[in-house]
C-alpha cells in the first residue's frame, strides 16, 4: 500500500527525483531481473538530480543487493560509486556502510580522510562559515565587503563542492 502510494505520488508529481525514488522502492521490494531494471532506473533518474545524496544511497543499496545475489564484480562498482560520493559529502555513517560491504566483496576501499570542507577556498569557507550561522547574503556581503550577487555565486560553488543543495544543510555540516 506504501508502494502504492508513493508510486502515485511521484507520477503526480513528475520530478525526476520523486520518479528515482519510486523505481528504488520498487527495486527493494522485488526480486531478480525486475529488482534490477528498477535499480537501473531509479539511478538514471536521479542522476538527472542536484540530490547527489540520494544516487549515492542508491548505488549503495544496489550494491548491497549485487553482493546478496552473489555479483561480487558488478557490486564492487556500485559500492565504490557509493563510497566515493558519500565519503565526499561527508555522510560518514552511510560511507562505512558502503566501505564495508565493499571488504565483503574483497575489496579494500581506501580511506578518506579529508573533510568536505578542505575542497573549499579561504573565502569560501568564511562565506560557508557565516552563512551557517544564519546571516543572510546581504549581511555576509557587508561583512565582507562584497556584493550580495558574489556572495551568492560563492554559495553556488560551496553547494556544489559540498554536495548540498541549501543553506539549512550548510548548517547542519560538521564545522570545518
């Protein structure tokens, strides 16, 4: 009924992110090839997405379910996908996850220990680091003396080396 739901709810709603999801809650509550035709889809779909956080977790559960059904090859690739996009958002718990399902198909991912954060310029972690605090672009760009626009071009950049997509997000990001 949940399946159901949600189905008729990513149709209604047409985006491709609402669309990824339904076809990965159809890929875990079938088996075989349609299990698979519908983990293929769903990360098509949301690789069109700016929720990189989403096709990460979704090539994770792929993996998971490859190495379940004995595909060790094909589920390294899917788990080392995973583990490199989580591991750089900086999602921590579920990049264990993937690095050790990873070892279970004997392979040893290799550790990252950079935060997401040492991507950033000097400036931009300044910016990252007010706009965490909850100032508007206008009162970092007075701070600063820039202008609300290069403030905003800066948080474009922070976002997307970050792998987030909201200043709500920026918030909740581990201090650098």
């Amino acid at each position: 009924t949940a399946l159901e739901q949600l189905d008729m709810r990513a149709r209604a709603s047409g985006s491709r992110w609402a669309l990824g999801l339904a076809a990965r809650s159809r890929a875990l509550v079938s088996t075989g090839p349609t299990a698979e035709e519908h983990y293929h889809e769903a990360i098509e779909l949301l690789r069109a997405c700016r929720m990189t956080v989403y096709l990460a977790r979704t090539h994770l559960v792929y993996g998971e379910w490859l190495r379940r059904q004995g595909r060790r090859q094909a589920a390294r690739e899917q788990l080392r996908s995973a583990h490199e996009m989580l591991s750089d958002m900086g999602v921590e718990a579920f990049a264990a996850r993937a690095a050790r399902e990873l070892r279970a198909t004997g392979e040893h991912p290799r550790s990252r220990s950079t935060q997401p954060s040492d991507a950033l310029t000097a400036q931009e972690l300044q910016i990252a680091r007010l706009v965490a605090t909850g100032a508007t672009s206008r009162e970092v760009g007075a701070q600063l003396f820039l202008s609300p626009r290069t403030i905003e071009a800066h948080l474009r950049s922070i976002f997307r080396k970050l792998g987030i997509t909201s200043r709500r997000q920026l918030r909740d990001l581990p201090p650098p």
